[in-house]
C-alpha cells in the first residue's frame, strides 16, 4: 500500500475540511503531491493550517521535503477560477494524475421542496454537478489527455443519491445526477483510457456531529448495522483504492460506504 502515489499530482477539491482533509492526508502520506482548494481564500487558508498542524508539508514551508501540500482557492462553480487552479498545476508541477471530485454544497437549511427557493436548488447543482464536471473536463483537457499514462477521477457522491434523506431534495437530486454522470463519463472516457468511478458514502464524521446531540448521534449509529459512522480516513482509503492502479480494471462503478445502511430495510429498533 505504501508509496502507491509516489511521483504522482492530486487534486482535491473541498481538499480543507472534514473528510476533504482527510483525502488530502491519504494521498500525501502515500507519496503524492496535492493540490487543494476550498471555495474562498480563508477557508482554503485554515484547511491549510490544519495539514501543516497534522505534520504535512504544506507549500511554502519548505519546497525540498518529498512530500507537499499545494493549497489555492477555487470556487469550482466559477470557470475561471477553475482556469486558475489548472494554471497553477500546469506551471508548478506540469501534470496531473488523479482528481478528487470532493467539494460539494450540503444543501442545507432549504426546507421542504413546497417552500425551497430554486435559486438555491439551483446552487447545489452548480456546485456539486456542473463544478464537478467542469473540473473534470478541465483534468482531462488539460492534462489527463497530453500525458501517455492518462489520469483517473473519482467522485463523492452519496447513500442518499438512491436512498432519500428529508428536506434535502436538492442535495438528493445532485447526488443521484453524479451517479449518473460517473457512469456516462465512464463510458465516454474508458476507451481513451481514463477511468471515473465514485465512492458514495453514509454518515461521515465531520466537525458537525461535534455540535449534535448525543442522543441523536447514538439513534444515528443505531442505524448502522457496522454501529458507527465512517470516519474520514474509512472513505479516504476507498477514495485511493479508486484513485490507485489497484481498482486498475473498474470504471462506472458506485462504491458505497455506509456501515452496511443500504443493505437492510429497516434499522434494528424498528419493529416489523
Ligand atoms: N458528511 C457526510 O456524512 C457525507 C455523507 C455522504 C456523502 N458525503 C459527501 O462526501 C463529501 C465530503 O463530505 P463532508 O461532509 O466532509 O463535506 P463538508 O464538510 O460539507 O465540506 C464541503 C467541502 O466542499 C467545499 N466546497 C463547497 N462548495 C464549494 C465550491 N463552490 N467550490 C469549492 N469548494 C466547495 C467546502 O469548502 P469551504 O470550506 O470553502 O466551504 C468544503 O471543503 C461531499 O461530497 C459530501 O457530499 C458526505
């Protein structure tokens, strides 16, 4: 396992926080170098901190260590701060091996779609389904298609994309759109040798269960039949086996990651 990205350029977008964070670390400690972003110049400079904190070589601190972090901002909804990112990556490092389709718009706070604003339904999907995909396209222009050895991509999608969570049908509906993008790039893609697949995880630890109830967080595990929730690093190691030449055979696949959630109809305190 060791090493599997040793020479290799990452990117990770949404790369600052919670389980972007934890994917920024994965690929690192395995050899590579990474670029990330987050949507704005402070949240993209606090992720920086924190993977300089967990003893990452973040750039700027030293450029001789062999492993390093690369952050710049980049709102992937903006084309042209898209542009910027992919220019960087051209200028310092010429390449790219592996894209992290990470970032995404929670969706949150909308209400139910009776009262939801399409505006804002409308920003979910711009972030999570066209940003995605005008990152990708820019990888594969850019550099996946100019390089012999290609590139592979890989998408954060969501258990919800086929099972739905309440008041949250723009998120919902961008996941189930990503699962379905992944499978037609897939196909488009394979034959000139790039691969795209997807991780769709279940609950992840992320800074928000340190606000949630106690009582709510063990009714969440409860509805685990693994009894907990994946931590960043459990999604980041299905990210890199995605990322790696080890998945060198799958493309267009779905890879859930949910403590066993979609496999049971109903959780165990449900009496049927
Ligand atoms: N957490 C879960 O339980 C869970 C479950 C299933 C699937 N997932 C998926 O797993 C991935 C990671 O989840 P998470 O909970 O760790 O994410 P998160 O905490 O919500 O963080 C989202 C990340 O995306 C970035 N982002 C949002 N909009 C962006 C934009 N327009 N341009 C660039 N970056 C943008 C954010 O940057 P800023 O800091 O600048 O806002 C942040 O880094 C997501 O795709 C999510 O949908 C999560």
């Amino acid at each position: 396992m060791d090493g599997r990205f040793e020479g290799k350029v990452v990117l990770v977008t949404g790369g600052n926080r919670n389980t972007g964070l934890a994917i920024v670390e994965r690929f690192v400690r395995e050899g590579a170098k990474v670029y990330m972003c987050g949507s704005s110049e402070e949240s993209t400079a606090k992720g920086a901190a924190e993977l300089a904190a967990r003893g990452l070589d973040v750039a700027g601190a030293s450029e001789m260590r062999p492993y390093q972090v690369v952050s710049q901002a980049c709102d992937i909804s903006d084309a042209a701060q898209v542009d910027a990112l992919m220019e960087t990556i051209a200028r310092e490092s010429g390449r790219l091996d592996v894209l992290v389709n990470n970032a995404a718009n929670q969706g949150l706070g909308h209400g139910g779609p009776l009262e939801m604003d399409p505006e804002r339904f409308w920003d979910v999907l711009k972030t999570n389904v066209v940003g995605g995909f005008r990152v990708t396209q820019a990888a594969c222009n850019r550099f996946f298609m100019k390089q012999e050895s290609r590139g592979v991509v890989v998408f954060l999608s969501s258990n919800t994309a086929m099972r739905a969570i309440r008041k949250r049908t723009a998120y919902c509906a961008s996941k189930g759109a990503i699962n379905s993008m992944v499978r037609s790039l897939a196909l488009d893609l394979a034959p000139l040798g790039i691969r795209v697949n997807c991780c769709a995880p279940g609950y992840i630890y992320t800074e928000r269960w340190d606000v949630l109830d106690p009582a709510k967080a063990a009714r969440r595990r409860l509805n685990c039949p693994l009894r907990k929730e994946a931590s960043g690093a459990d999604i980041a190691g299905v990210v890199a086996f995605l990322a790696s030449d080890d998945s060198a055979n799958m493309t267009g696949e779905i890879v859930t990651c949910d403590a066993g959630c979609s496999c049971q109809h109903m959780p165990e305190d449900v009496d049927v």
